[in-house]
C-alpha cells in the first residue's frame, strides 16, 4: 500500500489521507487528555511511509488542544525500531528504582 501511494494510486493515496486523519485526531486527543511536552512517533508504518508522519504531525498542529499548557513537539522516534523496546525497558527500570524497598 505505501509503494501504491508513493506511485500516487488515487485508492492508496485516500486510505494514507483517511490513516492520517483518523490517527492525527486520535492522537490529539491523547495530547489534550494528557498534556505532554513532546509526542514520539515511531515504528515500521513511521520509516516505511515518510508523508504518513509529516500528515499526522500537521493535523495535530492544526487542531492543538482547547486550553493547552504548552505546545506540544512533534518528533519520529531516533531508537528505529528498537524504541518500543529501549522505552519498555526504561519504564521497568525506573519502576523498579522508585518502588519503596519496605
């Protein structure tokens, strides 16, 4: 589907258009709820389909949440694939040095 849309398929270049919509909505959604400083994007559909990041970027800055503290940044992940890993590992990490040791 990625290769159809970089070749301009007018069906693949709607179903990334209606992707990007429906993902860039959801994820400001989570940025109102959650208010965060920074939204990491990453993963195989991030790299493969480069336009798909850059779409879902733009409808969250068009549409920033109600009363936001902050502006939130926008940014692919730098880890590749492997940031789901490292992040996962990080959070047991930190849970692990914050748990009362009593």
């Amino acid at each position: 589907m990625a290769r159809a849309a970089w070749e301009e398929d007018p069906f693949a270049t709607l179903l990334w258009s209606d992707a990007a919509r429906f993902c860039g909505l959801s994820l400001t959604n989570a940025v109102t709820y959650l208010n965060p400083e920074r939204l990491v994007l990453g993963g195989g559909v991030v790299e493969t389909v480069p336009a798909l990041f850059k779409n879902v970027a733009a409808q969250i800055q068009a549409n920033p949440p109600p009363m936001p503290n902050r502006a939130v940044g926008v940014v692919t992940a730098e880890l590749g694939e492997w940031a789901g890993a490292v992040g996962a590992a990080d959070l047991v990490a930190e849970e692990n040095t914050s748990a009362d040791p009593s």
